[in-house]
C-alpha cells in the first residue's frame, strides 16, 4: 500500500490573523477528539496565517526603506 500526501487547494490570504488564531485553535480542539481532517484545517490556515505575516512584514520593510529616504534617518521604534 503506497501513502499518499492529502492535496487542498490553495487559497488567498484574506483573513486577519485576529481572525485566524481562533479558528486555528477550534480546529486544533476538534483535531484531538474528530479526526485528522480538522489538523489538515488548521494546516492550511497556518500557512494563511504565514502568507499574511510574510506580507505584513515586507509591507513594514518598504515603509521603514521610504522613511529612511524622506527623512535621512532610521527611527529608534524602527530598529526594533
């Protein structure tokens, strides 16, 4: 018998993660008690939550680069 890796399709990153963190953890809940379908959930929303993160963070990089071109200077908060 060969295993074969369960497939979902993907999915644009729509959700804010103030939205996401609760779904993710209902489906972590049920994933102990319902079955493995309910981690593949919780899964895909992980990798949306990490497309939102990586797109957040390039945002602030672009906007850190545009202040320290107008201004001339990096910000304490910045190099945080």
């Amino acid at each position: 018998m060969t295993a074969q890796l369960a497939t979902r399709e993907g999915r644009a990153v729509s959700r804010p993660l103030k939205v996401l963190i609760p779904m993710i953890n209902g489906e972590l809940e049920l994933g102990d008690t319902a079955g493995a379908e309910h981690y593949a959930n919780a899964g895909d929303m992980l990798i949306e939550a990490k497309e939102f993160a990586v797109q957040f963070d390039l945002y602030l990089r672009r906007l850190t680069f545009l202040h320290v071109c107008v201004t001339g200077q990096l910000t304490q908060q910045a190099t945080q």
